[in-house]
C-alpha cells in the first residue's frame, strides 16, 4: 500500500516477489519428491518427474474453485 499511496514503485514489488515466491515453492515440490526437479516456466511443469507435478495445483470443492470465486465462470 505505501508504493500506491506515494506513487513509487515498492522494494519487493510482483516482478520480484512472483519468481522468488516460485522458486521457494519449487524447492518444497523437490523436497517433497526427494528429487531434483527441472523445471519449464514456461510450461508450468515439472519435465523430470510426473510425480512432483501433482503438486503444482490442486482439486478444488464445488463452489470454491477459483473461477468461481473471482466471478469469471
């Protein structure tokens, strides 16, 4: 909030946050899977192991998927 109130971008905006917040998690897949992982950003998926790509999105109940919420079904 303090970046839009002063019209300054702030010191940890999304272009850095976004990335560093996705490698974190990464580690916690490769961890998860006791593996080393490679990893296709562009493609949103793990290319070496299928296994750890089961925990890059999830099942959502009926009513509470994302969709749904933001309005946009």
């Amino acid at each position: 909030m303090v970046g839009v109130k002063a019209g300054k971008q702030p010191g940890c905006h999304f272009g850095y946050s976004g990335p560093f917040s996705e490698a974190y998690q990464l580690g916690n897949v490769a961890l998860r899977v006791g593996q080393r992982i490679e990893w296709d950003p562009l493609a949103f998926r793990v290319t070496n192991s299928r296994e750890a790509n089961q925990y890059l999105s999830r099942e959502y109940r009926k009513g509470w998927d994302l969709k749904a919420i933001a309005g946009s079904v």
